[in-house]
C-alpha cells in the first residue's frame, strides 16, 4: 500500500519569498496554529523580487486583521498612507478627472438604482457629478481622511479604504511574523526540481548548496519564472495581450517633496501608449509607467515616465517586461502557484496583491490531505480563472472606453474586440442600466458605475419607475443627499493629520 497517499499534510514548502511567499506563509502559520503542520520558505538572498504592487484594495485589511494586526501597526511598519480610491486623470483627453472610490453612490431607492435619479436629474439640465454622492470619493478629492462609520445610518456613510505600503517593508513584517509562528526560511537557489517519477508529483528541491528539501504540498511563489508550477509541471499559460496590449513597464521612487501632503488616492495618468501611476508613501513615492512595446519604445517610455515625476528620483527607472494572462492551471499535481507565477494583470486597479489574498483564501478552504483529491483541485482551478478572467474584464474596460484620439495607441484600444464575457457586460449596461453579477468577482455595481460614468459610457434608457417622482422632489432628494456628504468631509480631518495620529511607537508582529 502506497502510505505517501494517506493522512494530512505534513509539510508545506513555499518556493519563493516576497509578497506573494511571506503573505502566503504567515496566513498559513496563523491558520495552522497549534498543530504539527511544518511550514518552509525557501528563498534566496540573491534573487530580487519584483515588488508586487505598492496600491492595494480594502481586503488587504481584511487579510492582516485575520492575522492579528491592527491597521495601525501595519502602517507604521510600511510606511502606508490611506487609499481612498484611483483617480484616473486625461484617460477622456487632457484636463478629464474622473475617481474611482472604494464605496456607494447615493441612495436607492424602491429596488432602483441610484444612478437612474441622477441621470434623470442630469436630463432635467442638473450637471452635478455623481461623485458628489460618494463620500469615499469626495473625502479623497478634498485630501480628507475618517474612519467609516462601524453602524453607517444609511448608504451615503458607506465607503472603504485600503493602504498606500512600501511592498518589500510589508514582506519583511510578515517574515518576521512568520517565523515568530514557526515557520523556517532557508536562504539558497533552488537548482533543480525533483518529481517522482512514478506519479509526477514535486518530491524535492535540490538547493545550489547540497541540500534537498522535501514537502508534501508546494506553494509556488518564484514570480514570472513558474519554477515548479510552469517549468517543472508544465501548466500553459495563456496569453491575453490581444486584449491588454501593455506588455512592459518602468519603475522608480522619488522623494516626496517638502511640504507635499501625500494624497489619499492612486495617481492614474494616461500617457502616450498606456499610463503612468503615482502612489504616495510618507517616506517616498512609487512611480512608473506601463506601455505597449508595439506602440512606444523603451527609451520613449522611460523619457515621458522621468520627464512626469514628482520629486527627486531616488533611483534610476527599472524596466519590468510581463505578459499579461494566467496558467491553464494554478494547481497542478501538489503544487499551488500565488502571485505571479499564477498569471499577470497590469496594476491597474491594485489587484495583484488581492489576487494573492484570494489564493491563499481559496487555499485555506480546499487545503488538502496527501491524497490530493481531484474535486478540490478542479474547484481551485475554476474559480480562480473565473476570478481572474472578470478582473480581467474590468481592466480591459477602461481602455476599450477611454475617449483619447492623439495616439495610435488609444485609438487601437477603443477599436479592438473584447472578450465576449465583457461585451456581454457592456450591451447590458447600455440596454437596461443593470450588471451582471458573478460569484468571485472583484468589483462590484458600485465599481463598474464608476468607470462607466467616468467615461461618459451611459444607459440608453432610465428605469421607467424614476418616472414616479416629480422632477421638483427628485431634485429635492438628491441636494439632501449631496448636503449630506458635504457635511460630512468638512467635518473630517486631513488626511495629513489622520496620519499624524498614528502612534509611533515602535511596534513588533504579533503571533
């Protein structure tokens, strides 16, 4: 009888530290607290990790508040700020300013959405923006920062925020959380990968150094490489640059300028042929630019990235090639793969970290036993493409939508076809006014309403029930709801201040 196949798991061996290897392992060690599970990463020194994305979404939150850790411990050990959103800036043309906040619009009202009232009102020759309804939104256009509310008395308190974090400070609070749990890191290359060859499965790794270390699950965390998931195991990859054309980007920090309040939201900025983003740090900012190689050269790309900083460049920029899609299969066998060595998507919309978190979530609730039951490993696979395709899909959307007509770049992405999965979205929206909801999607009505109104991208029609109100009373109802939210940011603090409250003193992980 083959005893490898019987009882739980005993080891897991992650290939690969930095974001994706150390978030990774302290969920697991947090997880698995208590019991004989043994957890390794094994990682060199010597590698350099790409840092994935220093703008996150609110379940970043959510992932380290399992772990223990307040908010404010986390960001005095990242040096975070808060994130209210992304504000997209010339993505329509010069001088266009549109944000993408982390909450509500306004009130329905009767089962209707709000955007109905506000298109009514619009067509009525009011031309008030519909992020005056959001307070998440307006609280990151006016540099304001408060907690939300923990019992909001209606939909107009209703918003959420993320964290601003320097990525390599964030991997190193949790290695030391990590290994505070149990966990072991051993620091060497990996040479080979070792299957057996009976079955196919990982056995080993064969370390530069002489050793080998053996697990029964691995978690593939090696970046754009795929050591164990793509090389050794052989999972396709499937190539969405047909859809997404940016294929490559520059990275750089500059210093933050003296008296320049770090502002509660992602910097967006269409440029030549992709964007440049701005995230702001209290010690520094993080820069780059993502472009397509078949519309704008390396040296062009660079140029327009150093000629738009803020600030003194601490660095010079870095180039980072990438391909934009995701294995056949992330779990193929007895190895997982997270991050990047799960598949690419431009940052966006902050979504490579909280594509991390939804692998490990998804992990956690299929973990398996040593016979590695199929059922779970094709659930694994399912919904993790699924979630992948529609953020997918979300990000196609923007440039499909943008208004630009000053470079070849801009008028390719508005002419090409989109996955029908999107388009499918898209002809609902425009018909009806209503989204399509999907189990293990990323963002929400409130989300997509942002980046249609962003980019003027309309209904046809409006929900024949707004013709219920009166013009006079619809008008009424929605200045009490615009009051509402003004109030309420010129009651809030700065968001320089809300950081100036934090504690700081020094702090260790918890475990």
């Amino acid at each position: 009888m083959d005893t490898r196949s019987q009882g739980p798991i005993r080891s897991v061996v992650i290939v690969g530290g930095g974001t994706a290897g150390w978030m990774a392992a302290a969920a697991l060690v947090q997880h698995f607290r208590g019991t004989p599970l043994k957890i390794t990463v094994v990682e060199s020194s010597e590698i350099g990790t790409i840092g994935v994305g220093e703008a996150t979404i609110p379940t970043i939150r959510r992932f380290y508040g399992q772990l223990g850790l307040s908010d404010a411990e986390v960001m005095q050990a990242t040096q975070a700020t808060c994130k209210l959103g992304i504000r997209f800036l010339d993505w329509s043309g010069p001088g266009s300013d549109f944000i993408h906040p982390f909450g509500h619009y306004g009130q329905d009202v009767r089962g209707i959405g709000f955007h109905n009232f506000w298109m009514r009102a619009r067509e009525a020759g009011d031309g008030v923006a519909l992020s005056d309804f959001s307070l998440g939104a307006e609280l990151a256009r006016q540099g304001k920062f408060t907690h939300p509310s923990p019992n909001p008395p209606s939909t107009l308190s209703v918003f959420d925020w993320a964290l601003h974090l320097d990525a390599s400070l964030f991997a190193q609070y949790l290695r030391k959380y990590a290994e505070a749990g149990g966990c072991e890191r051993v620091d060497a290359k990996v040479q080979e990968v070792r299957l057996r060859p009976d079955d196919g499965f990982v056995r080993a790794l064969a370390l530069e150094d002489g050793r080998e270390i053996e697990g029964d699950l691995f978690v593939d965390c090696t970046g754009f490489r795929g050591l164990v998931i793509g090389q050794a195991l052989g999972s396709g990859f499937q190539d969405w640059g047909h859809w997404l054309p940016c294929d490559a980007a520059f990275a750089m920090q500059s210093e933050n300028e003296p008296g320049d309040d770090p502002q509660p939201f992602t910097r967006v900025t269409a440029r030549s042929a992709g964007w440049q983003w701005g995230i702001p740090l209290r010690h520094r900012a993080g820069n780059g630019v993502v472009y397509s190689t078949a519309h704008q050269s390396d040296d062009a790309a660079a140029a327009e990235l150093t000629a738009n900083v803020v600030g003194k460049p601490l660095m010079e920029p870095r180039r980072i090639p990438f391909r934009p899609g995701r294995r056949d299969k992330v779990w193929v066998k007895n190895c997982v793969a997270l991050g990047l060595s799960a598949g690419f998507l431009e940052p966006l919309e902050s979504t490579s970290i909280a594509l991390i978190e939804t692998g490990i979530e998804r992990l956690r609730s299929l973990f398996p036993d040593r016979s590695f039951a199929q059922p779970a490993i094709d659930e694994f696979n399912d919904q993790s493409a699924r979630e992948m395709e529609r953020v997918r899909d979300f990000i196609i959307l923007h440039y499909k939508l943008n208004r630009r007509d000053d470079t070849a770049f801009w008028r390719d992405c508005r002419a090409m076809a989109v996955p029908d999965t999107l388009q499918r979205k898209i002809d609902l929206w425009k018909a009806r006014g209503q989204f399509v909801r999907y189990r293990w999607e990323m963002f929400h009505p409130a989300s997509w309403l942002a980046i249609y109104a962003g980019f003027e991208e309309m209904p046809d029609v409006i929900d024949p029930g707004v013709a219920a109100f009166d013009i006079g009373q619809l008008r009424d109802a929605l200045g009490q709801m615009r009051t509402s939210v003004a109030r309420a940011v010129a009651e809030a603090p700065s968001h320089s201040d809300f950081l100036a409250s934090l504690d700081c003193a020094p702090t260790q992980p918890r475990t």
